[in-house]
C-alpha cells in the first residue's frame, strides 16, 4: 500500500504550463479536498422530495385532466337534448296537423279525439 502513496517522478521534462513563475503568486489549495457528506446528504433529500413532489402534482393534474374530457365526452346530455328536440318537433307536427315541410298529417281518430278532449278539459 506504500507504493501508492506518491507521485512517480516524472520521466521527461515538465512542459511550461507546469512550471509557475513567482509572480503568479501563491499556489490556490486543493478545491474540495474533504466532502461534506451531510451537506450532500441534504441535497439529496432535497432533490428526492423535490422530484417526488413534481411527480405528485403531474399525476394529480393529469388525473383531473382525463376526469374533464371523459366527463365531456362521455357524460353528456346530448342523447337526451336529441330526444327533447324530436319531441318538441312531434308535439308542434300533432298541435298545427302540419309537417314543418308544410305538408298535411293524419292522426288516427282515436289520437285526435283524446287531443280535442284534453285541450277542452283544460279551459276553464
């Protein structure tokens, strides 16, 4: 293990850049000689808690997302809005006996007479 504890010496000349003029000045310390582990742990958790709660909030988003476009697509009253307009189409052919195309339309006589009647009884 003591073999790994040095520098092996160099075996040709050192170019410039490794040789420093005394105008530079001191030589800097080693940069990040000792970590900090507890400071790396810290941002960890951090990033950990930070990831997990961007994940969480795209879920939820997406979630009501999809819940909305189902809802448009699927839980719409358009069936029952066809069925009101043929209705109220039905009921104004049977009030004026006409067709919207103007044309005449025969009810059968037991329909009319039942009209007549309900259309009587509700005067006063």
């Amino acid at each position: 293990m003591g073999h790994h504890a040095h520098t092996p010496a160099p075996h040709e000349h050192a170019d410039s850049w490794h040789h420093h003029a005394p105008e530079e000045g001191r030589p800097q310390h080693e940069h990040a000689a000792v970590v900090n582990t507890m400071s790396l742990t810290r941002w960890f958790v951090l990033l950990v808690i930070a990831l997990v709660t961007v994940i969480v909030v795209i879920s939820v988003y997406f979630t009501s997302a999809v819940t909305r476009m189902k809802a448009q697509r699927i839980e719409t009253n358009t069936l029952s809005a066809d069925v009101s307009r043929e209705k109220a189409r039905t009921a104004a052919i049977l009030a004026t006996g006409k067709d919207p195309s103007g044309a005449a339309v025969q009810l059968p006589i037991e329909q009319a007479m039942d009209q007549v009647v309900s259309k009587y009884q509700n005067r006063k």
